[in-house]
C-alpha cells in the first residue's frame, strides 16, 4: 500500500468506490467521471506504477478478469464495442500512478475518440525502427 495512492486507498477500503468485481490480485470499479456509464477500471492490488511494473502472475489475473468484465459491461450497458486503455507514465495521460486498465463501452455517433494524427514512415525508416526494438528485446532476454 502506498500512502498517498487513491488507488490503494479504494483497495483499503478508505475511499469509498463502486465494485464490481474482486479477487485476491484484482480490485474492478466504475471510474467516478466516465468518459460512458458503466467505465471501468481494473487495478491490481499491489501497487505498480505501471504496465511494465506489473508482476506477470498478476497482469495475466488481470486480463483473465478485463476479458469477463469487457463482455459483463457490454452486456449491462448495451454496448455495441468498447475500447482498452492504459496510459503508462504522465506524458502518455496517467493521472493516478497505480497502474490501470480502462474498460470503455462505447455507442454509436458518442464523442469518445483516441484518435490522433497518424505519421508515416519515409524510406528505410519502418525497417529501422523494427530493427532497434528488436535489438532491445533481444538484449532484455540476454538479462
Ligand atoms: P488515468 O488518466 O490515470 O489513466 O485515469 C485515471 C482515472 O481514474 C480517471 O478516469 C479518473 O476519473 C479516475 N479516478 C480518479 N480518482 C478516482 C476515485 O477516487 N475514484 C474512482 N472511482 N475513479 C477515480
Ligand atoms: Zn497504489
């Protein structure tokens, strides 16, 4: 539990928050200001700033219960489609620093949108990039 984490607080059971689904790794609730009724949020119970701080037992609990909710959520809203989100770091978004995954029903003609500009790659620039990520990768499993 960190201190001063809103998340942990909802985990503790210090903030007040409306669940909808718990286990021993996972915590689910509605997120107090949805971008539609019935947003998601699915936490893990240990503190981990972020995706890549998530131990993997715990993210895959994590998923198993984003798949069954994503369906429970369309389901109980009506939704014809939802998106997954998680912003990782403040530059990419992510205002609570207790990793989480949003759930988002969404309908047709609603205002959401994660679209942005797209870029495109000149010459040799795609082959490049994909060479160098997978240089790092390479050199994680090295570790
Ligand atoms: P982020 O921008 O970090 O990806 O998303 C944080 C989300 O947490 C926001 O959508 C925000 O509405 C939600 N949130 C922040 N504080 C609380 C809270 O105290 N309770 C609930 N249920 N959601 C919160
Ligand atoms: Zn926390």
């Amino acid at each position: 539990m960190e201190k001063n984490c809103v998340f942990c607080k909802i985990i503790a059971g210090e903030i007040p928050s409306a669940k909808v689904y718990e286990d021993e790794k996972v915590l689910a609730f509605l997120d107090i200001a949805p971008f539609n009724f019935g947003h998601t949020l699915v936490i893990p119970k240990e503190h981990c700033h972020c995706f890549t701080a998530i131990p993997a037992d715990t993210l895959a609990a994590m998923m198993s219960a984003a798949q069954r909710l994503a369906i429970a959520v369309m389901r109980a809203t009506g939704a014809p489609a939802y998106n997954l989100l998680m912003n990782n770091g403040q530059v990419a978004g992510q205002e609570v620093p207790h990793a989480h995954l949003h759930i988002i029903p969404r309908f047709v003609d609603d205002p959401v949108s994660f679209r942005a500009p797209q870029k495109h790659y000149e010459g040799n620039a795609i082959a490049e990039f994909a060479a160098k990520i997978q240089e790092r990768l390479a050199r994680q499993s090295a570790q």
